[in-house]
C-alpha cells in the first residue's frame, strides 16, 4: 500500500480497521509528499478524493503517468474526462485509463488518528472506462484490487451517470435545514431521510435515470430506491446496507450547513445548471447533470 501523504509521522506507523470480521493492520510501503514517487511502477493509481479535489490532483498527477497504468476514481462525477484532459494538455502520450464508479468501494468513518471502521463493502460497482478500447485491460487490474464486484458498464459517462450523488445531498440537507441547526448532533440518513424527503430524492433520482435512457444507456440503472428496501434487484451496497449505516452511528455527527460537503455538492450542481434543449423533458436536476458532463460528451478525437 502506498499513500501520498506530507506528514512524516505516518512512515512508520501501520494502518488499523475494523469490520464485520474483525479487527484488521495494513503497514504501509511508502508514504510519501512526493507523486511521481508514489505512482512511479503502480498499476492501479486509486484516487477517492472529493470531485472539488480532482483538478488539482489531475494537474499534479499527469505529468508522471506511464503505459498501462490504471487510474481509478470512485465515484468521479465524470472526473475521468478531468484526468484525461489534465494528461493530454501536460503532452503525456502513454496509453493510459481512466475508470469510475457510481460510489465508493466502502463506506467507513475514522475512529481514530490511524483506525477505520468499515460499516460497509460494496457488492456491486458498474465501472465505466475511457478509451472504451483500454477497458479489458483496465477491468483486469482493477478486479484484481475489488474481487467478485466489479460489473462493466461501458464507457466513462455511463459510470459516471451510475452516480445518485448529484441528485441525493441537495434534499438531504435543504429539507433537513432546521433540526440540522437546531440538534447539535444529526444523522441525515437515518432520521434525514424520512417518507417526504426519499419521495424526492426517488423524483431527482428518476430525472437522472431518464438522462442515462436519452444518452443511451441501458439498465441496471441501480435507482436509489432500492438502496432503502430488503427486495427487488440489488443495488450498489446490496439489500440491508442503508440499515447497517445508520444502526452503526457513525454517521451521527455535528453539521455545520455552511460547510458540510454536500453543501459544496449543491453549490456546484447549481452552478453548473444551464439549459439543454437537446434534454428539454429532463428538469433542473437533470440539466445539471447534463451541464456538468457536457462538455466532455462529444470529445476531440485526441483524447478517444
């Protein structure tokens, strides 16, 4: 295990989590604030930063790409184009990969300075790939990481239109406003995502389903909704895993609107939002979707 790090404490010290199955140590090969060093001889370059972080660390990182690496980016918010981009605008010509997700391999929480707790592990990851042409390859190693999880589902855009996210946090917090203030600890997935609020987010949900169908993209669409019930198809963290989250408490914490991450997420969706007659029927939340990846939909044969 290798992690880009700037702080010298971390060297020698071995990384804990804990799980279902117990308690869990990691000793890390390098630590390092150095990223050619850190990616230098890596297949799989994995990169679960927040999308606001993907500019800056695509910028950095291209320079030092080389033939058959593998960057992985779950979820990317379409971040793939970013690091694509970022690679090609650097003059870095290896044959590289670019892949993402809809979510996270793994929910979890820091306990401690050096401890993880993993609330749970993801049974299914759709993963999308740019250049479409590098996806076997790309597929192998990164299965090699996520054993028995990894599903394709075609090109970059199709992974990254997997991503409930866009849709999810606005109503979380926005309808969550005033207990959110007024508690001084909330967990917004367990009492934030009461019947009137998973009415909307299942409503946003189906605008980015109907974006997915319009690009055309067939199923599994993973719909949100099945994240919330113990039947149907299974979605992303398999049946059961919304209960798991919240019975662990770990999501029980003190929000400051202001500053919680999903307020950066609303923030940067609203920007982003402009019309599209192309997608008309689709409504707000659809066109924001549309609007942050559309400048990549039609790409410059350069990066393909």
């Amino acid at each position: 295990m290798r992690l880009r790090w700037p702080s010298i404490a971390w060297r020698a010290r071995a990384l804990s989590s804990k799980d279902g199955n117990g308690q869990h140590t990691a000793q890390l090969a390098l630590v390092t604030s150095d990223m050619a060093e850190a990616v230098g001889g890596a297949e799989l370059i994995l990169c679960p930063a927040p999308a606001f972080a993907q500019h800056d660390i695509a910028r950095q990182l291209a320079p030092h790409l080389a033939d058959g690496q593998v960057v992985f980016l779950p979820p990317a918010t379409f971040g793939s184009m970013i690091f694509a981009v970022a690679a090609r605008d650097a003059g870095n010509r290896a044959r590289l990969s670019f892949a993402e997700t809809g979510t996270l391999p793994w929910l979890t929480r820091k306990h401690e300075p050096f401890e993880v707790a993993i609330t749970i592990r993801a049974k299914r990851l759709p993963v999308g790939v740019f250049p479409l042409k590098t996806a076997d390859h790309a597929l192998d190693v990164i299965r090699r990481a996520f054993p028995r999880v990894i599903e394709p589902c075609g090109d970059a855009l199709s992974g990254s239109a997997d991503e409930c996210r866009a849709d999810h946090p606005p109503p979380l917090i926005v309808m969550n406003a005033g207990p959110i203030e007024h508690f001084e600890r909330w967990d917004i997935h367990k009492e934030g995502t009461q019947a009137s609020i998973r009415a909307v987010t299942d409503a946003l949900d189906a605008e980015r389903i109907a974006v997915r169908e319009r690009l055309g993209y067939g199923s599994p669409h993973f719909p949100l909704a099945h994240h919330y019930t113990s039947e149907g198809e299974q979605w992303m963290y398999g049946r059961g895993s919304h209960d798991r989250l919240t019975d662990s408490g770990d999501w029980r914490e003190r929000i400051v609107l202001s500053k919680h991450r999903y307020c950066a997420k609303i923030y940067g969706s609203a920007c982003r939002v402009r019309n599209t007659d192309a997608f008309a029927p689709v409504t707000r939340i659809g066109q924001a979707i549309v609007a942050s990846r559309g400048p990549y939909i039609h790409c410059s044969p350069s990066l393909v």
